[in-house]
C-alpha cells in the first residue's frame, strides 16, 4: 500500500514553494526561518509539540537538506519519516516517485537517491548488452558488427573511441598513459591516431605492445587504426581491430576482412563531394565496390564536419540513414568540438542526441585542445542519459556550469544595514604562492624571496589550517588565503588551470 496522507515538514521561507508544489499533502511549518538549520531531534519535538499523531498520516517528509537520520522522527512519533527533495521544486517528482513504489531513505535526500537509479538502470542496461547470449543473438542481426571483441550497432550503446592523436610522436609509454585515461573517463575502443604526412611503420610493430599494457591495466579492449597513409594501414592489418579511413584512393589495396570505416572521399585526388546528396550516391557507390573487392564490414562514415559546414553534413547523414537503415555508422564528434570555441559538455551532448536520432552507432572523439578536455567524459554521461527516451528529469546530467534548479537561499536582513568598505592592508612578513600541480592544491610561504615551507593537499580547509599551526597571519590574510584556495579547488575540480587573484571565469552574464 501506498502512503496516500503525507506531511511536508518545512521553515517558513520555503513554505509558499512547499505547498505550491506539493499539491494534496499536508504541510507542517517548522517555527524557524530556513529548513536547513532544522535536526531530526528539532523536528521531532515541533511535531509532538504540535499534536501529530500517527493515525493523522502515513508518512512524513522531511527536507533533504536536514542533517541526520529520519529514523529518530519516525521512532518517536510512530511514523515512518524519508527525506525528501533538497529543493521543493523536486517535489512533484519525488511524490510520483513513491505512490509508484520508490523507496527513499531516511539518510540520504530523494534527489540523491534518483540519481543512483538512474546510474544503475543505466547499468543494467549495460549489463544486459554484455551478456553473452544476448550478443550471440544480436550478432545475426545486420544491424550490428563485432569489432575485436566488442558489440556494436543499433542493439548496443553507442560506442566511444578516443583518439589519441599523432600516437607516433607521444611514443609508447605516453600512447598508453593517454589511453588508459580515455578508458578510465568511459571509451570503449582506443583509436591510435598516426602523424599526417609521415610513415611510421616502427611505431605499427608496438601496437601489440600497447595492447598489451592496457590489458594489464584491466582493460581488454579493440584498437583502432586512424592512418591515410595506405602504406602505414597495411602493415597495421595484422595489428588493430578496425581501420580508418578508407576511401576510394586506397580501396583496392587494402581489401581485408577486418572492419574498416569508409569515407566519402579520394584524398590522392582530392575529391570530397559536398552537396549531401552527392555525397550519399558516392559513398554508396564505394561501398558496394568494397563488397565486391571482397571486404566483409564496412562501416561508413559521411564525415561530419565543423561550422559552418555542420548542417550538410548532417544532412548527408540522415540522407545516408534513410537509404541504409541497418548500416553501423561512425561520426566524428571530435572535428566539431575541437573547432568550436564554446564549452564542451552542451556541444557533446547535442552532437550525442544527434547521433543517437540517427542511429550513429561509433563517436570518435578527441581531447586535443584545452579546451576539449573531459570530451570523452561527457560523451559517456550524453551516451548514458540516450539510453533513455528523454535526456531530461533523469537523475543524473550534464549540467555543470549551469544549474536545472534555482535555490531558494535568502534571510531577512537585520534592522541595521551598512555597507561594505575596504580597508587599508598591512604588509606582513609572510606572503604564500599557490598554484595546482597533480589534482592537488600546492602552497609556497616565502619570506622575502626564500620559499620557507611547502604545504599541498586537496582540502582547502586542511591547508588553511596548517598555514595557521606554522605561521602567525591575520583574520584578513587568512581570509584571503581561504577565498583563493576555494578558488583553486574548483579549477581543479572543473581542469581549468588557474593563476592566483585571476578570476577563474569572464564576466560573460554580468557584461555590458
């Protein structure tokens, strides 16, 4: 049975949101101005206070952002008492969550406990597809390619491949160290990216050696060849999984039964059609000379281009969908973000919900530019939120700069308002250095030109406090120290890099 009479507890500010979105519940205003500074035990004692009893309701709801268990309201009213939202606006969510059934818990608040859900209907999803049964079948479906050992096409998640870009130049041990971090942020298939305009047929005999290093690392996973240098891709056939890029340039000489990506294009002469529709009849074309040449998996690729050409090319994609509806298809996502001077996370996701209206079954993605770091990361999480019908209200985003609720966070000022002025600061014979090196926080204390004392950590509050133990500074110096440590945590927190008193973001909004 379902709770049915459910008591909202809240403080008064947020009281008009509670009741706004907490239709056909009962509400209960605690006598204090912010439900944040409420406790179970404070709760508890308004309530009893106030007459509730245990035959008047079936469960209480208490804020999620109390501290504490709600196991004491209910062990001392009789009640069973959850916690509920952070924000009221996630009320509504949270009601039809649990007169479906959703259990919440008395520790953690309802918007946590979604966001788990979430992750974990994700995971079963996943875990389906890896099941071995359930590939054998998928498998006899045209619709869907193994490359190595790993399932692709429509029945599958969309699969991540991280390039590691001009791999010849990084050398092995970097090579590796790049795409252990790809597979670590959520790739599924290493792309080793070969320099343009080189041949490098040494660096194709340490594949197997790469390979070998992320299978002791735990991860058995294909490898790609990213080369238009004919050469360097046959002497990698015996090497990779899956081969990019070949086009009509070097279609006869690379026949094999391996899976290769297909371009629209002849780069010995030159050509790439541009009107999508020519580009759809070219690449038809090629592939059904491939097949004939003897290939057995082609997976095409339309190209997608940056801006200002991105429209066509998405085009020539759904043009391609349409004529060819059970092909594997690749894009690469990487081109347009790494073109684009604007903030990653939104540009991979709306290139992911792209990708998947089309059934692009293949993203290759890069981290070149500073920009474009965390590509791979936030193709995983826009993959994620696809597997559902709506990449909104899941639980889990990519909102990170931005924020899907406002907080209501205010206080009725006090009689007196003054307003703030700065003073003069007095020099002291301490100043400190920061800077962030290796996810950490890092500290120099100089006097005069000598660094006395290095401090590092990750915890603004830790640093600050053993500044204190070593050094005698004042309220404002240590003020100050903590503004720009708080400072340097989010950068790291965020990758930006960071430069103290620097202000981590432009004053886009707040701009003329």
């Amino acid at each position: 049975m379902h709770p049915e009479r459910i008591l909202l507890v809240t403080g008064r500010l947020a009281e008009p949101l509670v009741r706004k979105y907490g239709k056909g519940c009962d509400v209960f205003v605690a006598p204090v101005s912010v439900a944040a500074f409420l406790t179970p035990e404070l709760i508890a004692r308004y309530l009893k206070k106030a007459g509730i009893r245990s035959e008047d309701h079936d469960l209480i709801l208490i804020p999620g952002l109390v501290r504490g268990s709600a196991q004491i309201i209910e062990d001392e009213l009789g009640i069973p008492a959850f916690k509920g939202p952070r924000n009221a606006m996630d009320l509504p969510q949270t009601l039809k969550a649990l007169r479906e059934g959703f259990k919440l818990s008395k520790e953690l608040p309802a918007d946590d406990l979604f966001s788990i859900d979430a992750l974990k209907k994700v995971e079963d999803i996943r875990n389906k597809t890896r099941n071995r049964t359930y590939i054998e079948k998928a498998l006899k479906k045209p619709w869907n390619v193994l490359i190595g050992n790993l399932p692709a096409g429509r029945d599958f998640p969309a699969r991540i491949l991280g390039e590691v870009v001009d791999a010849p130049k990084l050398g092995v041990e970097r090579t590796v160290e790049k795409a252990l971090y790809y597979l670590r942020e959520g790739a599924d298939i290493i792309d080793v990216g070969m320099v343009a305009g080189e041949t490098n047929p040494d660096f194709i005999e340490e594949i197997p050696e790469i390979r070998e290093r992320l299978k002791e690392n735990g991860f058995d996973v294909p490898v790609s060849f990213d080369s238009l240098n004919t050469a360097e891709i046959e002497k990698a056939l015996d090497y990779a999984d899956l081969f990019l890029s070949v086009d009509e340039g070097n279609l006869e000489e690379l026949v094999t039964e391996k899976p290769v990506v297909l371009i629209p294009t002849n780069q010995k002469k030159g050509l790439f059609p541009t009107k999508p529709g020519e580009r759809v009849n070219f690449l038809d074309r090629l592939k059904e000379k491939a097949f004939d040449l003897g290939y057995k998996t082609i997976i095409p690729d339309l190209i997608l281009e940056h801006v200002p050409h991105l429209a066509r090319s998405i085009t020539a994609f759904q043009l391609y969908r349409e004529r060819n509806p059970d092909d594997v298809l690749l894009a690469g996502v990487g081109n347009v973000v790494e073109l684009y001077d604007a903030d990653s996370a939104g540009m991979n996701a709306l290139l992911a919900g792209i990708a998947k209206e089309l059934s692009i079954n293949l993203l290759l993605t890069t981290e070149v530019s500073i920009k474009a770091r965390g590509s791979v990361r936030e193709l995983r999480r826009a993959v994620d939120m696809n597997l559902f019908e709506m990449p909104k209200d899941l639980g889990f985003d990519l909102l990170i700069l931005k924020e899907k609720r406002a907080s209501e966070w205010r206080f009725e000022p006090a009689e007196k308002v003054v307003e703030a002025e700065e003073k003069q600061v007095e020099l002291e014979p301490v100043y400190f250095r920061i800077w962030v090196e290796d996810g950490k926080i890092w500290v120099n204390a100089h006097r005069g030109t000598e660094a006395v004392l290095t401090i590092t950590g990750d915890e603004p509050n830790a640093i600050i406090d053993t500044i204190l133990e070593h050094f005698d500074i004042s309220p404002r110096h240590a003020f100050y120290l903590g503004r720009e440590l708080e400072r340097a945590k989010t950068a790291l927190k965020l990758r930006r890099s960071y430069v103290q008193e620097v202000e981590l973001f432009p004053e886009f909004y707040t701009g003329d």
